[in-house]
C-alpha cells in the first residue's frame, strides 16, 4: 500500500503543477475542488508568487488557516476576498525586497472584520498602513500572538497602545523601523500583554 500511496501523491502533485501552469483555463474547476486540495494549491501558488487579486476567490475555502502571499502580487482586494476565511489563524503579507504598497488600512480593517482568529499577521514593508488598520485588528482579532509591523512608515504609538490594550496573548511585535516612540513601547509593555511578551 506504501508504494500505491506514493504514486497517487505523485499523480496529485503533478496535477496540481498542470493546474498552476494553466490557472486560467481550469478556474471553474478549481472553485469546485475540495479545501484538503485547495490548501496543497494554495501553498504552492504561494510559493511561486501567482496568487493574485484576480484569482485568490477561486482558490480560498471557509476553513482555510493559513496564507503565506509575501511572495505575491496582491492589494486590498485580495484581502476583501477574506470574508469567506473566518478560521484564519496566520497570514504573512511581509514584502521580501522592496516597500509593498497596495495594502492599506482599509485592507487591514477588512482582514480584521473578516477573521477574527488571527494568531499571527505579518505586514513587514507594508507602507501604505496606518494606525488606523492595525486599531481595527487589535479590536477585531484578540487571540493575537505574533505581529510583524517592521518598516510599515505609517505606524506610530497609537499602534503599540491598542496592541497592548486588546491582545492578551500577544508575544511577539516587531515595530522595527516605524514612527513608534518610548511611549509605544512603555504603552504596549504596560498592557494586557505584558506577561507574555518576549
């Protein structure tokens, strides 16, 4: 059985890479594949990058967890599509070279609206969002552990304080290269949070 196993992995594997090679073609199909298929489909357009604000309603299911999209090219619109996505727990939205800009605040409210489970959202280079978005996921999505806000320009203090007011089991936060003064810091090591963070 081992070995029969390991052949229809390989054939599911290789009709995946077809399907990535030919996304376009096959989208009605892909809405209709089930969420254990749709998640190996998600990881692996993720990993090349073609998630897009275009495609990402085809590929996404209500128990989705986790979305990995640094690699991609998306912008608020892809985060609006996230409304379906209630038992999200992770998403990495970190640019890996250069500023990402698209992803705003209103993104942000929109995700945090959409998915209110977050245990990590990651939004390194993400310049276009402000404290405003990061207020609304504080609020929103009380169960987070990890935030990644290193180089977002726009944020400031107000970010650090809702942080620390709202999120008890938060335990790590990079604010690294932000506007965030020692009154952010002192905010956020004061709040709900202050047993936990590392």
């Amino acid at each position: 059985w081992d070995s029969a196993g390991e052949k229809v992995r390989l054939l599911l594997d290789l009709c995946l890479q077809c399907l990535t090679k030919n996304l376009s073609r096959y989208s009605a199909d892909i809405k209709s594949l089930p969420p254990n298929i749709k998640d190996k489909l998600i990881k692996l357009l993720s990993r090349q990058g073609q998630i897009t604000d275009a495609n990402i309603s085809e590929v996404l299911h209500p128990a989705v967890e986790s979305l990995d999209l640094r690699d991609c090219d998306i912008s608020d619109n892809a985060l609006l599509q996230l409304y379906k996505c209630k038992q999200l727990k992770k998403i990495n939205l970190n640019s890996c070279k250069e500023n990402r800009f698209g992803i705003t605040s209103e993104g942000v409210i929109a995700l945090a609206l959409s998915c209110p489970y977050l245990h990590e959202a990651s939004f390194k280079r993400c310049c276009d969002i402000t404290d405003r978005g990061i207020l609304a996921l504080a609020l929103n999505c009380q169960f987070l552990q990890i935030v990644n806000l290193g180089s977002c320009s726009g944020i400031m203090d107000a970010s650090l304080q809702a942080l620390g007011e709202n999120c008890k089991f938060l335990h790590s936060v990079d604010f690294s290269s932000t506007q965030v003064t020692d009154d952010g810091v002192v905010a956020l090591v004061s709040g709900t949070c202050s047993k936990n963070l590392k």
